[in-house]
C-alpha cells in the first residue's frame, strides 16, 4: 500500500513538472564588470575641443587636463565619471554645464565661486575630500591651489560653456 501511495505521488509530481510553463528564456548576459582605477594609472590629455564652447573670460594661467575614469562624458543622459588635473594657479573661468556637475577634490585644493563674472574674492577653498555640486545652468568659475586633482561626475553631455566676459547671460 505503501508502495502504491509513493509511486502514485512520484508519478504525479513527475507529470506536474512536465505540465508547468517553461520558464522565460534567458536575457543575454550583460557584462557588469566594476571599474577599477588604481591611482596614478589614469591617461591625461587636454580637455576636447567640442566640450568647449565659447571663450573664456580670463586666462587660464596655468595647465589643466582631463582624464575619463568611467563612462563617456559627452553622451547624453549617460554617466560618467572624469578627474581634472590642474597646476597651482590655474583659473577655470566663468561658465555653466548643461547638466548637474557634481566636484570632488582629491588632491590640493580647487577654489569654487558661483556667479558669471570673475571675482577671486568670491572663491571658497574646498581642501582634499572637499564636495561641490552645481545645478545645471548655474554660472560658477573656480581656480586650482597648489597642484590639484578634482573628480567630477555626473550626467552626460560633460559641456563647458563658457560665459561671455561682456554678457554675463550668455549661452541662456
């Protein structure tokens, strides 16, 4: 009797699994692999001309480059995340992003301002591990301490508009 009621309940369960709905086709692997970048093994070079537009109303008075960490900063709506290498000295003039730019220092020290017109009595010092972020459109300008390394990341398009000296409105 035993032995009737477990063949009986083997059989039924064996059938059961035939009868259910095969389960949803496998999506396509998507390789989630991590971004690792160990410091000091980032590729510099100038920032790229189409991130810039306009010409800045101050001279820069130093060196300043770009190395993308993750992502590609120019595509919309895409994330990224890019460092920005500056010598002491080096002015970032006046101007605003199209999206929200979000600053970290890592090294030395990045002065920030909000506004349109240059003013080195506006700047605040953000020391290593200080944060920023500026809404898109906001008019800021920031000048780098000592040798620096800012990050900043966001959404892209990663544009520079800069703002013009004698139209403090431009690029509305």
């Amino acid at each position: 009797m035993r032995r009737t009621i477990f063949v009986s309940v083997s059989l039924f369960l064996a059938a059961s699994g035939f009868a259910q709905t095969k389960a949803p086709a496998k999506k396509a692997a998507v390789s989630a692999m991590a971004t690792v970048v160990p410091a000091g093994s980032e590729k510099w070079g100038d920032l790229p001309a189409a991130a810039m537009v306009g010409t800045p109303s101050v001279d820069m008075g130093g060196k300043l480059q770009l190395a993308v960490v993750q992502g590609n900063p120019m595509a919309a709506g895409a994330p990224y995340t890019l460092r920005l290498s500056c010598t002491d000295g080096t002015k970032i003039a006046p101007h605003w992003h199209p999206t929200t730019e979000n600053v970290t220092v890592v090294k030395g020290t990045f002065a920030l301002a909000m506004g349109s017109k240059w003013d080195p009595a506006a700047l605040k010092d953000l020391p290593a591990g200080g944060f920023a972020s500026a809404p898109a459109r906001m008019r800021h300008f920031g000048m780098c301490k000592g040798d620096s390394i800012v990050q900043v990341h966001g959404l892209g398009p990663f544009v520079v508009n800069f703002v013009e000296a004698d139209n403090p409105k431009s690029g509305n």
